[in-house]
C-alpha cells in the first residue's frame, strides 16, 4: 500500500515564529507578528536586523515571503532568509532551502538546498533532517545513501515528527537502510497514525487488521480506517466500506458500505468487489447511501 519510494514528500517551510529563538516574548518585532501587526513587525524587525539579529533576518523573511503586510518579493526574502543563515539561524537555512529546491527568489539548485538542509539538521530542524533523509533516498541532491536516510529520518522521527515516522515505518517495513523489522515499523507507523496523519492511519489499520508486527485487532483497525477516511483518505473510505458490507469489527450496514465506496469512487479509487456489492442494493439503499454521501461532502465544506 506504501508507494514504492516510501516517502511522504517534501516539508515545505511553515511559519517560523514558534522555532527556536523565535519566540514573540523575545523581540518587540515578534510579539508585534503575533498579534497580526506586520507593518509594524517589519519596521522593528528591519532595526532589530541592523543590529545583528539574526531572528530579525528571519522573520523578514517570513513576512516577505509570505507578503504580510507588503507586497510579496521572494527575492527580499531570500535574500533575508540568506542574511540569518549565515548568521546561524537553523529556521532561515532551512526556509532558504526550500526557495532553493523550488527556484522561488534564488535559482533553483537541489545541492544548495541540500546543503542547507543539512546546516539546519545538524542545529536539529526536524523538517530539515527529513528532508534531507528524502534527499539520500532519491539521490538528488545528494548521492543515494539508504543508510544515512534512515539515520537522519530516525531523527526527525524521534521528534515527532508525522512524515518522518511515517516513512521511518516504511524503511523498518522493507528493510531500507535498517534491517527490517515489522514489529519497528508498526511502532513507527502507529505513531504516525496517532498524530494524525492520514496515510499512516490507514496503512497502520492494515498491519492491526493482518497482525504485521502488531497483535491482530479489528477494533482498532477499523477505528483507524474510520479516522482516515473521514479526513477524505479513499483506500480508507473503501477499507470502511469493506468492513461495513461485510459486518466485521462493526455492525453490518449496507448504506454506509455504498456511501464511503460513492465517496472513495468519486475520488478516483474503486473496487471491483464493492461496485459489485453496490450493484446488488436496492433502489431504496442506493438513495439513502447518495444522501449520505451528500450530507458528508456539505459538512466537509462547512468545516
């Protein structure tokens, strides 16, 4: 069920303000960002900067590349970004990677962003170590090296990070990198799936539903799908649907069977089993279950 490269993907930057050395007790310019005032955050930020804050360079980063309270300019913020990483600011090498990785504000260059992910992973950014575990993985880059992409993903995995225990499973599953060991890639996957990741949910719902380095449980398995599939994961809305048309670990009922295999078909993943199962309902069952598949969609669209 894991695709093959076994990767959830790329962490790209998300906001900079909760890193270490960032906090909005720390800096007028910070505590100014956290209340939403960016033009003043910027202005204190520009002083604080000029003083050798390398937080400051950061944080004007962040608020050019996210255009808060300006005009967007991910040169600007590159640029900033560029300013703090050689000042030493784990947050801003790595940002400044992923506009590396992706050409935003720099030319794009995988070794410099590489690069920079692996300053960061030594000063211990989780999202760094993990990407950086990915770059080992593909071998862009970076050389292909399964065994330090297992050692810099068990890192970022040891700090709880979802993606990385995610793929961290993936690496004990299939023996890349560690010596396989399914009882580890349970244990790694069942965290993942705890924090809420929807992939690690549905694949840990397997290895519960089979016993693949983990006591069999149904119950748990089918709690896992259900989580899963509600956060609009498809194989877990087909999973569900199984458990439903079939009665097992819940109570059998044919509407909930049709609405999450309409919800999972409609999503592009079908099951030739369960499209049998929903030819076979009657036109009464069929109704209910499109219904029930409506008021799911509307309430999503609520949230």
């Amino acid at each position: 069920m894991r695709r093959s490269l076994l990767v959830c993907g790329l962490v790209l930057a998300a906001s900079l303000l909760a890193g270490p050395g960032a906090r909005a007790e720390e800096s007028p310019a910070f505590a100014a960002f956290a209340k939403g005032q960016y033009l003043t955050a910027r202005q204190l930020a520009e002083g604080e900067a000029k003083q050798g804050s390398k937080e400051a360079y950061t944080l004007l980063g962040e608020i050019y590349e996210g255009g808060l309270g300006t005009a967007q300019d991910l040169t600007k913020a590159a640029d900033a970004y560029a300013k703090a990483a050689d000042l030493g600011d784990a947050n801003a090498q790595f940002a400044l990677g992923i506009l590396a990785l992706e050409g935003h504000g720099v030319k794009q260059d995988r070794k410099r962003a590489a690069d920079l992910f692996e300053l960061a992973a030594k000063s211990g950014n989780a999202e760094a170590q993990y990407n950086l575990a990915l770059f080992y993985l593909d071998g862009k880059g970076r050389p292909a090296d399964e065994n330090k992409a297992a050692e810099w993903m068990e890192k970022a995995a040891s700090q709880g990070l979802p993606t990385a225990e995610y793929d961290l499973g993936g690496l004990y599953q299939f023996g890349r990198g560690v010596t396989k060991d399914l009882a580890k890639a349970a244990d790694w996957t069942g965290k993942a799936a705890e924090a809420g990741l929807p992939a690690a949910q549905v694949e840990y719902g397997v290895m519960l539903f089979k016993g693949e380095g983990v006591a069999v449980d149904h119950e748990r398995a089918a709690k896992m799908f259900r989580m899963s599939a509600e956060q609009g994961n498809p194989v877990a809305q087909n999973r569900l649907a199984r458990l439903y048309a079939n009665g097992v670990a819940v109570k059998a009922d044919p509407v909930q069977a049709a609405k999450w295999h309409l919800l999972a078909r409609e999503a592009g993943v079908s099951d030739f089993t369960l499209d049998m199962f929903l030819a076979k309902l009657t036109p009464e069952q069929r109704a209910a279950a499109n219904k029930a598949a409506n008021e799911w969609r509307d309430e999503r669209l609520t949230e």
